[in-house]
C-alpha cells in the first residue's frame, strides 16, 4: 500500500492530500530515509512524522485497504 494511503487509512494523518503535502515537503522519514508518498509500506517499517516541533514515531504492525476508527490504531504502534 502507498504511504499516503497508509497515512490516511491508519488515521495517522486526516487527509491523504496532507499526506501527498508531507511527503512533499519531506517531513516523513520510513526507516531513517526521506520517503515519497508512493513508497511501498510494509509490515515492520519504522514511519517517523515530523509536522511543526512534534516528532511522531510509527511501528507498522499490518497494512490493510480499509480500517473502522476502532481497528485503525490497531495498525501501528508508537515506537
């Protein structure tokens, strides 16, 4: 799955177009490398959300096309 989807379907981030916009900007690392939104995530990938002073690091734990509010936070852990 993309990262921006992944973003989004996890609910990590609201919207998959601030997702594209994150990427762009380069403030989203996968595994200590600056990743575009189309990277491939896959289970075991290190995602690290870097917006304003905040630094948010993700474990991903499963990836999957759609996820309810409740099983979203399923998906990842924070590291």
């Amino acid at each position: 799955m993309r990262l921006d989807k992944y973003l989004k379907v996890s609910r990590l981030v609201k919207r998959r177009t601030v997702a594209n916009e994150l990427c762009d900007a380069k403030h989203i690392d996968v595994n200590g490398k600056t990743a575009r939104a189309s990277y491939e995530v896959k289970v075991g990938d290190i995602i690290e959300i870097r917006v304003g002073g905040n630094v948010t690091k993700a474990c991903v734990l499963s990836v999957a096309e759609h996820a309810t509010k409740e099983d979203a936070s399923s998906m990842y852990r924070l590291c």
